[in-house]
C-alpha cells in the first residue's frame, strides 16, 4: 500500500483501560532529547539520531514546560527508557485540542503489550486538558491503525479522496466500517 497520511481522532470519552505489565513503567521527560531520538530512530521514525534530536529541537525545545509535563516514557526493569510518546498540543480544522504525537517503542520491546497501556496513558493526560484529540498517521502502519481503532479513534474525513483512502484501509485491515 502506498504510503499515505492519515488523520484519526478521538472524543475522549469511554477511553480504555490497558494496565502497563510488570516490570514496565511510565516516567515524565528529563533532559532525555537523545533517548528520545534514540527511540524514535530504532522504532524507525527517523534515519539517524542527529536526525531525530534536530526534529525534537524544533518541535518541542521552544516549549521546556510542556515537554517536561506531555513527553513520557517507558522503562523497563532495568530502567533504560524503550518507548516514548507525547500527550501534546494542537489544531485539527481550526479547533485546538490535544495531539498524540511522536509513538514509538524499541524492536525488541514490541509485541509486548506496551503499546496500547501507553496511548490510554496520554488519553487519559489530554482528557483532563481537552475534549477531543487527535493524531496523524499513515498508510502503511496498518497495524498501528487497528490499535487506534480498537482505541476508540475514527477516520478524520475531509474529502471523498480521504474517504476512498480509508476504504482501502478497512479492506486491507479486513475489518468492517463502521
């Protein structure tokens, strides 16, 4: 499938309960920009760390509060930081609300259910913020979709090209629309 944007969004309400499993935990940013790029580099967001930290300067380095209260982190028991994710800010059609923004879990620690503990986590952060939130994604992270889905997040539907996209989501997903 060819790689293309996506847009989903979510009410914030009915968000899901999905405890983290033992021995993982959830800890707030401090000072950890290169663990961030480290993370989003090997979960594949970006081609290089240098990369990755020059996108977290731009993105999040005007805004020191909001990074140390809406950027968290995974540990694992030995305390090394192996997902992160960001319950941020933003506008979707003109309407503020809040963003899940920057996902990403190590290789080695997929497939562990940390990844859905995780996203209920930042609901639950954007909920006592906003009512609604939103989040991008693409085509090509079909599997990711489905979890957002099963999250409680929708297709954001702009135009009929958006609207044929889904559909080939759906069918690729092989899971009814709703």
């Amino acid at each position: 499938m060819q790689r293309l944007p996506l847009i989903m969004a979510h009410s914030l309400s009915n968000i899901p309960s999905y405890p983290l499993p033992e021995p993982y935990k959830i800890r707030s940013f401090k000072q950890d920009e290169e663990k961030w790029a480290t993370i989003l580099t090997k979960a594949g967001e970006f081609d290089s760390i240098d990369t990755g930290l020059e996108r977290f300067r731009q993105e999040f380095v005007p805004y020191p509060d909001a990074v140390r209260q809406r950027v968290f982190f995974i540990e694992d028991e030995t305390g090394q930081a192996i997902g992160t994710a960001s319950a941020w800010f933003g506008e979707l059609n003109g309407e503020e609300m809040g963003r899940i923004h920057w996902v990403g879990i190590v290789p080695e620690h997929q497939g562990k259910k940390l990844a859905k503990p995780l996203l209920t986590f930042l609901l639950q952060q954007l909920a006592s913020m906003y009512g609604k939130a939103y989040l991008k994604t693409q085509t090509t992270n079909l599997k990711a979709i489905n979890a957002y889905l099963n999250l409680g997040f929708e297709p954001y539907i702009k135009d009929e090209r958006e609207e044929t996209i889904w559909e080939q989501v759906y069918k690729e997903l092989d899971i009814m629309r709703k």
